[in-house]
C-alpha cells in the first residue's frame, strides 16, 4: 500500500533580485545620460567678451547673433577685476563654433540715433542683443573685446578697405561719407592718433564696383562743409555734397596729366591733402628751393601762394620768416624778411626727376648771373593778395655773384610797382605837408572876411540907393517934362506960322560954312606957330651966347 502511494516533491526556483518596475527609471536614467553626453559633446565652447557696459544685457536672455541668426546666449555676467568694464560669459552654438577665430569680432546692437546715422531701430521692442561678424579665417579664439560702436560697413560687403593718413586739422569720425563725383562711393570706419608721429589714421570702405577707381596714382583731399578762400587769384567757394555739407568728408579722383596707374590691394596708404590744389601738386616728388630776402611789407602773402614765372605758376611759397635764414630779427629796421620759395620741374615741362632737378636749377643759375629778379606783385585788388613774380629785368646788374645763405641760393628782390607808387604818393605827402598851410588858410579866411565885408558894403549902398529913389518926387518930374513938352510945341508952332523958313535957315548954315572956310588957314597957321600972332613971322638965327676974350 504504501508503494502505491507517489509522493509528489515541490521544485524550489529562485527569483529575480530586481524588480521589473524598475525598468522604466533605468531607461529613463539611461536616457537621460545619453542626452546629456549628447548635449555635452555637441555644446558650442564658452567664450568671454569685454564689454563697456552691460546696459540691455541679460543672463539666459540676450541672445548672440551671426546676420541675425542665433549662435549663442548669455550666460554669465561678472564685473572686471579692475572695474573698468564687464566680462560677459556666452555659450556658443557647435555649429558656429568655427567662426570664433582672430578674426571675429562682437558689438551690441542697441537704437542709435546720432548726426550721421539712426540704427538699431528693431531693438525697441525685442531688445538688445551681441551681433558677431562671420569669418571662418584665422586662429582660434574664445577670449574677445567688443567694439564701442557698430561697424559702419556690414562684414562681407565686397569692396576695397584703404587707410588714409592726416596730419592737418580734419576730424573725420565713423560714418562720414567718400565722395567721388557726387556720388557717395565709402565711408569712415574707424580712427586713431598716433602720438609719436603725430598724425591720425583713418580706417575707410571703399564700396565695389567704386573700389576699381583707386589706383596708385589717386590722390585723396577734403571737402567738408563750405570753404571760402581768398587767395592772390581772387575769391573762390568750394563745397562738395549735401552730405559734406552737414557733416565732413574725402574725395578722390587723379591729378590731370597723370596716368591712371595699377590697383591697389587692401590696406593701402594715402594721404588727405586740404584741397585739390594741394593733391594735385603732391604729385611732383622734386623741388628746387630758393630764397628770397624781402625789404618791403610781405601782407597779403601767404604760405602756399604761387610762384610764378611769365605768368605761369610754376611752384609756390612754403615758408615765410618762420626760419633763421639771416642774422637780426625782425625788430631792427634794416632786416629783410626771409621768404623761402620752390620751383617744381615738372611745373616748368621738366622730368619730375633728379635730371629735371638739376636742369632746373643750372637754368636759374644762369639766369641770376644775369638779370633775372623776384617782385611780389598784387593778384587781385579786392583781397590784397600777394604771389610772387619771377621776371627778366635788363636794367639790373650783371654778372653778379650768385648768393648763398644757409644753403639756398638767394634770388634778388626789386620793389614791385604798387610800392614804387606808394613811394611817390609818400613822396608827394611830404612836400604838401611841408607847404605852409597855415598861412595859407590864415590868408584865405582874411580874404573871406573882407569879402564879406564888402558884401555887407553893397547891401548898404543898395540899401542907400533905394532910399534915394524913394526921395525923389515923380509928381514934380512929370510937370517938368510937361513943360518942356509945351516949349517944345510951341516951337513948332512958331516955325510953321511965319518963324524963319527952310530956306532961310539954309542960307545961315551956308554963310556959317564960308565964314569957317575963311578962318582955317589962320587956324593951321595958329596950330603950327602959336606965337605968330604976338612975335614977328621973319625967320632970324638965333643969338648965341659968346665967352669973354681973355
């Protein structure tokens, strides 16, 4: 019975250790782990830029931008250690990773509103945010320094970057506009003074297809505002645009007579001359000097007045008195004032060359041995101007030696023809006031005086006058002539009733003229000897008086 009986045995497994409801926290943490190795290995690197301020700045807010697209954020804020700014902190996209290089550079972009530009309009509303320029050249960088200011030409605008270089009184700030031929071609980007040498360079754009115009041979001058110059030659007025009107500006352009030259490549050095005149004569590389000893006034004569020769500019003045070029100074009444003068060879149709130099210079030579002289004459009567003139004046002496002070040679003065006027007029002024006017007025206020007395004596005697046709009585003359008018009548009346006749009265006259027939020998005998009638008319010779005989 008992062998019949199975007895059935329970079969011990084990079970699991863990339990199936942590599966899913497991993924997840996997997951989780996977994402942020993820995000770690494809995170952008975390760069530092120096700003000025953090003014519109905020942490995981302010994004990075590349041509407005986000690359990056905010994410750290830290003032400097020395406080002169903030450290900003960003995170950079692994995507524009490769553009954070020597080359890139950071500003923010805010609403501006200046003289010369409004920007950063959009702003308003989204606000502020860091604008990074795109440039996948160059060494890697993550620490960086932001500009102050926008830059004035967008990055990759195709054209031309030149630096112009100014030791003049120009001030040119970011934004001011190139013009060339009316037309706004560039602008300013940028600034900065040298204090060794004392000048300021000028970073500008210059936009494409504009930038093929700038050749080796270009030349740079200013034309900012409204400049009126009165010069030698007269009154000129120089503007350039409606834009250099408000605000300062360059034009450009190559000198006339100058070929066109090769272009330039980027970062290529000019100069910003003061006008086109002073462009132009940069050109000319040589000049011979001169100097000029002048013994009259030299007002009106300024640096860079011209030189000129039969009429011809062929150079100009570049410096007055401003050198000790003689013993004296200007106090002492003999010194003459130091005029110092070039002459460009190339002004004369001479190679601007050292060969030109020295044709042009044995020329003078040999024309100072001779007669040739320097005169400051007046280029325009309104402004007083004065140029200097180089003439042939035969009169002069000859053969005379050349001199040389302080190594130039000096080219004789002669007065020009307005001061040898002066001259004469002075002259003339002497002699007047050397005359005696006061006597003379003294003499003419006594001949007035007895003029008006003499007025005042005929008044009087008209005045006498009248009174004395006053007296006379009218009513008595008219009875006179009355009566002489009743004799005269009555006269009449008697001849014409029985008074003496016409023929009666003939015949009285004709016995009046035989009677005086009669008389006029005696009379011519009366007219040649008055004496004939007292002493005889026998002519006797007189009795002569006789001496006594001793």
């Amino acid at each position: 019975m008992t062998e019949d009986v199975q007895v059935n045995e329970a079969q011990v497994k084990p079970t699991s250790s863990i339990s199936r409801i942590w599966i899913i926290p497991i993924l997840v943490l996997i997951l989780g782990g996977w994402m942020v190795y993820y995000q770690w290995k494809n995170q952008g690197p975390l760069i530092t830029i120096e700003l000025h301020s953090a003014t519109g700045i905020e942490v995981n807010k302010t994004p990075i931008k590349v041509r407005d697209l986000d690359v990056g954020q905010v994410k750290k804020i830290t003032l400097k250690p020395d406080l002169d700014g903030v450290l900003v902190s960003a995170r950079i996209d692994a995507s524009a990773a490769h553009l954070l290089n020597e080359n890139a550079k950071f500003w923010v972009v805010a609403p501006r509103i200046s003289f010369s530009e409004v920007s950063g309009l959009n702003t308003l509303l989204s606000g502020s945010y860091i604008a990074m320029s795109a440039n996948d050249k160059g060494k890697e960088k993550l620490h960086f320094k932001a500009l102050e200011r926008p830059p004035v030409t967008p990055p990759g605008t195709p054209g031309l970057h030149v630096i112009l270089r100014s030791d003049d009184e120009f001030a040119y700030k970011p934004g001011d506009p190139i013009i060339y031929k009316g037309f706004k071609v560039g602008e300013f980007e940028d600034a900065s003074f040298d204090i060794e040498e004392r000048v300021v360079y000028y970073d500008a754009f210059i936009e494409a297809p504009y930038h093929k115009l700038i050749t080796q041979n270009t030349r740079f001058w200013d034309v900012s505002g409204v400049k009126l110059l009165l010069e030698s030659s007269g009154l000129s007025v120089q503007t350039g645009s409606l834009e250099t009107l408000l605000a300062n500006g360059v034009t450009f352009g190559i000198p006339e007579g100058v070929p066109k030259g090769e272009q330039v490549l980027d970062n290529a050095f000019f100069t910003v001359h003061k006008d086109s005149a002073a462009a132009s004569d940069a050109r000319f590389k040589v000049a011979a000097e001169y100097l000029l000893l002048i013994d009259e006034s030299v007002r009106g004569l300024t640096v860079g007045a011209p030189v000129e020769y039969r009429g011809i500019e062929i150079g100009n003045v570049i410096a007055i008195n401003s050198f000790p070029a003689v013993e004296g100074n200007i106090l002492q009444r003999d010194y003459p004032i130091p005029v110092l003068i070039n002459i460009y060879p190339g002004k004369a149709r001479q190679p601007d060359t050292e060969d030109g130099l020295k044709a042009i210079k044995q020329t003078i030579r040999n024309w100072l041995s001779r007669d040739l002289r320097a005169s400051l004459r007046m280029g325009n009567v309104l402004t007083g101007g004065l140029y200097v003139d180089l003439q042939h004046f035969p009169d002069e002496e000859s053969n005379s030696p050349i001199e040389v002070i302080n190594g130039y040679e000096v080219i004789p003065t002669v007065s020009n023809e307005f001061t040898q006027l002066t001259q004469k007029a002075d002259a003339i002024l002497d002699k007047i006031n050397q005359l005696p006017l006061k006597e003379m007025v003294e003499n003419v206020q006594s001949a007035v005086s007895d003029m008006k007395k003499a007025a005042l004596s005929v008044e009087t005697a008209s005045d006498d006058f009248d009174l004395l046709i006053g007296d006379i009585d009218a009513k008595a003359l008219n009875n006179n002539l009355n009566q002489v008018l009743i004799s005269l009548d009555s006269l009449l009346k008697n001849y014409s009733e029985g008074g003496l006749n016409q023929s009666e009265i003939k015949e009285t006259v004709d016995a009046l003229q035989d009677t005086l027939r009669n008389i006029q020998p005696l009379l011519l005998k009366l007219n040649q000897a008055p004496n004939s009638l007292i002493f005889s008319s026998s002519s006797s010779s007189d009795i002569q008086p006789k001496a006594k005989r001793n």
